[in-house]
C-alpha cells in the first residue's frame, strides 16, 4: 500500500481526487511506479462517479508508460480498467482485466492485490460460480499474512452472504451474515456494524422471520435517528415489515420516509428503479 491510499474516502469521492492530483502535482521526485499507481486511484475516483470516459482517458495515459515499469502497477491498472468496465456495465472486458490482475497478483505474491482481484471476479459471476469465487476469496484472506488482505475479509463475508441470499439459501446467508458481524465488532468499525445487522434483519425477513427482524430494524432505526443519520434503507425495511404485519398506519409512514432519503439515490435510480417506483406508490405519494 502507498502512502496515498489512506487519503481514500469513499464517502467524498472527489474530494479524494482533488487530494491525489495535488500529490500528483508535488510528488515530482517519486518513482515512476508510484505515479501510475496514483493515476489509477484518480481513475477510479473518475469511475465511482459515472465519468467512464476521464476514467479511461486516464488509464490510457498509465498503459502508455506501463512498459516502463515492473510489478503493482500493472496489477491496479488492470484493476481500475475492470472496475471501470463493470461500472459501465461491460462485463466480459471487466472479466478479462480481474483475470489479468489475478495472474499477476499470484505471479508477484501479492495477497491483498489477489484478494481484490478475486473479489472483483466474485461480483461479476453468476452466483453459484461468485459463491466457490467468495470462499476461494475467504480462504486467501484469513490465511495471509498481509494485514490488507485480511481486512478484505468484511466485503468478502458481506458479499458471500449476498450471493447466498440471491442464490435463495436464506440460512447460509443468515450463518454469513452473522460471521460478518463477529468480523465488523471485532474492528470496532461502528457504519460496517450498523450494515452487517441490516443484512441480518433482511435475511431474517426472507426467512419470514419477522418479528426477529423488526426488532433489530427498529434498534437500527433508535440508532440512525439519536446519531442525526437517517437510513432510507432501514425505513424501506421497517415499511416491508409493517406491511406483512398489516400496519397500516406505519407501513406507509415509513415508506414516505425510505422515498424521501432515496429518491436522489443514483445507484437505485439507475439499477432498481421499480423498486423505487414501488416504494413511492406504497408511501401513498
């Protein structure tokens, strides 16, 4: 890891930008691998936003020095060309960069690059093939000796789980989440905490478990509300909940809520946007 990479805040992507073009800027003096790895975080500050095009302009200016240089930069430009190939939604050339990043990572023995490149391979796949794909990713993590490849194992828990849950097995995704949860308290990582029991609560209510859910929703909701950061997605559940449970006086209160935090949501807007409709027409608006 560089020293640039503890600037990244997924929550202020462009703020991040700004922060590794003035290192871009100043760092002058660095080695020429350190600067392309740099340009490949400005790409994916680039492809988080949507911006494909400045993301791939970018990655092109990396491959054009490439040849240049030996060892991780390759593999985190192939990285950041998947990443920006899944985002826009080409999924066999995102196949083929993770499968680079990969060889490479394992030709180096690079955990924490191999990781996230078996990461990247596990989203992309179908998902009997991302469940072996997970497991595969769980294993490398928890038995590496590189600190970073063993904090990737909350993603991987998390979307093994969700690959359980898509693939319909409700009580493995349920035994997943909840190892996800021992691994989040462990760190003490309060936001990752607050996700690794929503998942909780979500796969109970697959399970029809509903009172079980409502009760760590609405503990989600006390919590959301006393720290000031209302969750859309806790009011969608808690709207899903008392709708089974024929409330009719919170169900749609709670939609009103879920629509009103995710309506700007561009991520639901552009990939579920049925579901945004539903939520809308079940708030009664």
């Amino acid at each position: 890891m560089e020293d640039f990479d503890r600037l990244w805040n997924y929550n202020d992507v462009a703020g991040t930008e700004l922060k590794f073009k003035e290192l871009l800027v100043t760092g002058a003096e660095k080695e020429l691998s350190y600067k392309l790895q740099l340009q490949t975080q400005i790409a994916r500050t680039y492809s988080l936003r949507g911006l494909f095009t400045e993301a791939h302009n970018m990655l092109d200016a990396v491959l054009n020095q490439l040849a240049e240089v030996n060892g991780i930069a390759h593999i985190r430009y192939h990285l950041e060309r998947g990443r920006t190939f899944n985002s826009s939604g080409k999924k066999v050339e995102a196949k083929q960069e993770f499968e680079q990043a990969k060889a490479i990572a394992e030709e180096l023995n690079e955990d924490f690059y191999l990781v996230d490149a078996i990461h990247m391979l596990a989203i992309i796949a179908p998902p009997n093939e991302s469940i072996l794909l997970h497991q595969h990713g769980i294993i490398k993590a928890e038995s590496s000796q590189n600190e970073g490849a063993r904090n990737s194992l909350g993603a991987l828990y998390n979307n093994l789980g969700w690959s359980y849950f898509d693939a319909g097995e409700y009580e493995k995704a349920l035994s997943v989440f909840l190892r996800s949860l021992q691994w989040r308290e462990s760190k003490n990582s309060v936001p990752e905490i607050f996700l690794a029991k929503w998942c909780i609560a979500r796969t109970l209510r697959a399970l029809k478990r509903i009172d079980d859910a409502l009760k760590i929703q609405l503990a989600l909701f006390e919590e959301s509300t006393t720290t000031g950061n209302p969750d859309g997605y806790v009011h969608e559940e808690l709207g899903e909940l008392f709708l089974l449970k024929h409330d009719q006086l919170k169900f749609p209160f709670h939609f009103e809520k879920a629509y009103e935090l995710l309506a700007t949501d561009r991520y639901l807007q552009q990939t579920e946007p049925a579901r945004l409709e539903r939520i809308k027409r079940l708030a009664g608006i």
